[in-house]
C-alpha cells in the first residue's frame, strides 16, 4: 500500500512554494513581466511552470512546514528577494523613461502627455517612446530570457535557508535607486546638450536683434533639432541598453551573494 507520510508532503510542498513565490514576486516588480498586457493568471502558471523545471536542479531546500512561523518567514524572505531583484531590472527602464522626461521637457513638450494603458497614469510623449522603444529592444536582445536565467542562478547564489538574510544587500538595493537619476542623465545628455547650444544661439540672437521673435522662432527650432538629435543618438541606444541590462544582472546576482553572505560562512 502506498503511503505519503507528512514530512514527505511537507518537503514537496517547500520545494514548489518557496521558489513559486520567489519568481512570482520578481514578475509582480519586473516590468516586462508586470505588464498589464500579461494576465495574472498568465504569469502565475508561468512561474509554476518554471518551479517545477527547476525544482530537480535546486539546492536542497530546509526541512521547515511550510504553514509553520518559521516557513512563514522563508516565504516572506523569498517574497522580498523577488521583489528586490525585479527592482534592480526596473532600474533599467526607469533610467530611459527618465532621459525621454528630460529630453522632452528641454525640446519644449513637457506638457504634451498622453495616456499610458501599461501603467495606468498620463506620460509625457518622449518618456512613451523611449519606453516602448526599450520594452521592443529589451524582447530584441533576448533580456526576458536573460532574466529567467539570472532568477535561476539566483537559487544557487542565495538558496532558500533558514536564516535572515544580510541587510548590507537592502542597502545596495536602496543606493541603486540613485542611478536612475545618473543614467537618465547619460542618456538624454546628447539631446540636452544640442538644445543647450541652442538656446544659447536663440539667445546671442535675440541680443544682437531685438526685433527676433524668440517665441516664433524659438519653439519650432527647438523642437526641431531636439528630434533631429534624439534620431542621431538612435543607432547608439542599442549598445547603451544592452550594457544597462548587463549592469542589471551583474547587479542582481551580487545583492543576491551579499545577501546570503555573512562574516564566518
């Protein structure tokens, strides 16, 4: 007769829920896989499905009940995790809707702003393009698939323990935050750079001949050679995006070691 004893239910039950609430929380705060476009219900098979694929190649994970304080605490451990690892890559595509707020607001179209079905708020028109001209490079470069295969080696660089985790690794998670002001900056410095050199003519211009009609002249030169600088600095967004990701990734996995890292193991 067969016979499944509790420690037995128990352990298949933490080798799918652990790692199921893991990847679960970095699709709920990566932004690809957060996308109003992919149902819930989408994404939670899809991380069951991948729990059950790499449930054979797992650490071993610790004999705790999973409905026990201790599994409770695991469980928001691995919640956090996800979480902070789908952060680090929204890093990413906060640092380019950025550069698009500060290269439309200097080419004069700040007020322009649409609505954003994805996040559910009005965005400016150059934080829109900027964005989806990221979500279709980030599918281009295959950086879904990269994520599921940082996740996975997330499971052997911090496996599930019971244990706190180190809060060095939240402090690195909290100062990562301050890159998206630099990156953003990085990015739109071509085009803020043009238009700088711009208004510093319209206003050479305006002094030499006061009778220049800035507010005429001024508005469609700007926006002009805004554009016309955004389409030159297009070909080179390619290399920029795939050294963010990587930077993302590499990322990742080491707020992931520190996070396990504790002086003497």
């Amino acid at each position: 007769m067969f016979t499944v004893s509790d420690a037995q239910i128990n352990a298949w039950l933490g080798l799918l829920m652990w790692p199921f609430f893991r990847i679960m929380a970095i699709f709920a705060a990566d932004p690809f896989y957060s996308s109003r476009a992919i149902p819930v219900r989408v994404r939670a098979g899809l991380a069951l499905l991948l729990s059950l694929l790499l449930s054979s190649s797992l650490p071993p994970m610790p004999a705790v009940e999973p409905v026990s304080p201790l599994g409770l605490m695991i469980l928001a451990q691995q919640i956090l995790i996800g979480l902070a690892m789908g952060f680090v890559m929204r890093l990413v595509f906060t640092s380019v809707e950025f550069a698009g707020h500060l290269a439309g607001l200097q080419m004069g179209l700040g007020f322009a702003s649409f609505y954003d079905p994805q996040n559910g708020a009005n965005t400016a028109v150059m934080a829109q393009i900027t964005s989806l001209l990221t979500i279709l490079l980030f599918l281009a470069l295959n950086g879904h698939l990269l994520l599921i295969e940082t996740l996975a080696r997330s499971f052997v660089v911090l496996p599930v323990e019971a244990r706190p985790l180190n809060l060095k690794s939240l402090r690195m998670l909290v100062e990562s935050g301050g890159q998206i002001f630099l990156l953003g900056l990085l990015l739109s410095l071509p085009v803020v750079g043009a238009l700088l050199i711009t208004n510093l003519s319209i206003g050479v211009m305006s002094r030499a001949a006061p009778q220049f009609n800035v507010f005429g002249i001024g508005f469609p030169l700007m926006l002009g050679i805004g554009i016309g600088a955004f389409y030159w600095t297009l070909p080179y967004f390619v290399s920029h995006l795939q050294r963010l990701i990587d930077f993302a990734t590499r990322m990742t996995l080491q707020m992931a070691k520190q996070a396990g890292n504790w002086p003497g193991t």
